[in-house]
C-alpha cells in the first residue's frame, strides 16, 4: 500500500486539517500518517484558540516517520509558526520525499488567523521552493503576491507570480468566486483551467484541506499531477454534495458516502 504524509493542524470538530487529511487518505486507499504542527479548539461554527506544538517536536515527528516508513506523498496544511516552518523545510530537504502538495493556509473560513503575521516570509523562502504543487484559494494567493485577486485572468497573473517564487506548480483554487468553481494550474508553460460544478450545500469546512490531500494521495497512488487534481476535483464534489449534517455552522464534508450512502444531508 501507498502511504502519505499530512504536516498540519489539528481540527477538533474532525471537518478540516489533520483529521479531514487522514479521512480523505483512507478514502484513496493509501495509508495516511501525521505530524501535527498545531491543535487547534474549533467546531463548525469557528475556531476557538490554538496552540503551537514545539519545533522540536515537530523535527522528531518527522524524524520518527521517515527514518522508519517510505512515503510516497507528503501535504503541508496549517502551520502557523516561523520556527516550525523552518524546521519542515530543513527536514523536508533532508529526506526529499517525491511529491509534496502545499496548501498554504492562513484564515479560517469563519476568519480566524491560522499564519502568524512574521511568519509569511518564512512560508515563501522555505516551503514555497519545496512544493510540487502549491494550492492558494483566491485570499492566499493575493496574500502571497500583495494584491486582490477578483476574476480568472487575474487568478492566471496570480499563479505566475507565484510560480517564480519557486513551486514546480501551482494551482490556484477559485471557490470564492461566484460561478462555477475553477481552478487554475500554472507550469511554468501554460495555464490549464479545472472547472468544477457549484455545490449548493453548506457543507465546505475543510474544503482546501481535503482537496490537497485528495491531490498528495493520487499522487502517492502514482497519478500524474493533472490527473490527480482532475480525481481530486472530483472527490471534493461528492464530498460536498453529500455533506454530513454535523453541527450549528459550516458542516462538514462527508468522505464516506459511497460506503454509508444513508449519512447524506438529503436537503
Ligand atoms: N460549493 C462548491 N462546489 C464545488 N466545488 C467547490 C465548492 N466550493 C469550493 N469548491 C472547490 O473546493 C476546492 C477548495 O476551494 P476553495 O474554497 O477555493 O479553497 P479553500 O477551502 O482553501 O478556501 C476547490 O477545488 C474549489 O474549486
Ligand atoms: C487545523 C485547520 N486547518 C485548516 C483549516 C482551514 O479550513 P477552512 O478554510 O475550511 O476553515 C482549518 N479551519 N483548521
């Protein structure tokens, strides 16, 4: 079996980070493991407080990991430190896994800062370089370049800039523009556009979380990196149609409904 890597928050309510990167592995049949860099108190209605887990001890998580067990895909979620993104970096730079899937995370949906302020530069001279694929929603991304991003040719602008800051690749997710969701991949060459198909539902929490690691577990099953976005983008449609109704806020996506058809929100 392939195995993959999440390097991410915790989410106590189970619908976004750690918790929804390991339920997607599952789901692509690839043997999911964790290094957390954060928990985080957080339901479906917002996030509470978090903390730092120590650099140190994330170092020794990843040490524990890949002295031990092959793997195949590693994805970067929530990490909100400078020290602790220096840390991945260096670790990562040591073991060289083969795929790394980059979903730099800053805000909550409900708006809550997950990227300590100093801790940006960090994010684009340490891991940026590293990523096989980075996945800024349209926030991120403008974070990323200094600018607000508002239609698809500026989202195109956006993930070249992005791209010679140092990914292989980079996708730039358009969920928060009105329309049809898509989703824009840059290579250095051309641009290629995924256009998704709008989900009605409230059922988004997690949404980034799961995509990146549907995208690492194609990857580590051997997909190319089309392939595995266009599976991914997929995945995240029948896991948003079929959302669970968990919850007072945004509920969360649901990554059994093929096996528990009965748990759909039926609304
Ligand atoms: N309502 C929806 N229906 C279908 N796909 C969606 C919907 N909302 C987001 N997506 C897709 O889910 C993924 C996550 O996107 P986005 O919401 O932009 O990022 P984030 O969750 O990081 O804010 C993207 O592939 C996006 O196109
Ligand atoms: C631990 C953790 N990681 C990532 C997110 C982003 O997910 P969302 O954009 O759905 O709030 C989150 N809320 N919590």
């Amino acid at each position: 079996m392939k195995t993959a890597l999440t390097i991410a928050g915790s989410d106590s309510s189970g619908g976004a980070g750690i918790q929804a990167d390991l339920k997607t592995f599952s789901a692509h049949g690839v043997y999911g493991m964790s290094v957390i860099a954060a928990v985080t108190a957080q339901n479906t209605q917002g996030v509470l407080d978090v903390e730092d887990i120590s650099p140190d001890m994330i170092g020794k998580q990843i040490d524990a990991i890949f002295t031990d067990i092959p793997v195949h895909a590693v994805k970067i979620g929530m990490v909100s430190d400078e020290a602790s993104i220096k840390v991945i970096a260096e670790k990562l730079q040591t073991y060289q896994p083969e795929h790394i899937v980059l979903d730099p995370v800053m805000v909550s949906k409900s708006g809550y800062d997950l990227l300590k302020a100093e801790a940006k530069q960090a994010l684009i001279e340490a891991l940026l370089p590293l990523a096989t694929v980075i996945t800024p929603n349209l926030k991120e991304a403008g974070v990323l370049i200094d600018q607000s991003i508002s239609d698809l040719e500026e989202m195109e602008q956006a993930a070249k800039q992005i791209y010679h800051m140092g990914p292989e690749t980079v996708l730039v997710k358009g969920g928060h523009l009105e329309g049809e969701p898509a989703d824009i991949l840059f290579d250095g060459k051309t641009w290629r556009h995924f256009k998704g198909k709008r989900i009605h539902k409230n059922n988004t929490h997690g949404t980034g979380c799961t995509l990146s690691s549907a995208i690492a577990g194609n990857l580590a099953n051997g997909h190319s990196l089309e392939d595995a976005i266009l599976k991914a983008k997929s995945y995240i449609e029948g896991t948003i149609e079929h959302g669970l109704a968990i919850g007072k806020g945004v509920g969360p996506t649901n990554h059994l409904y093929q096996w528990f058809p009965e748990t759909s929100v039926t609304d």
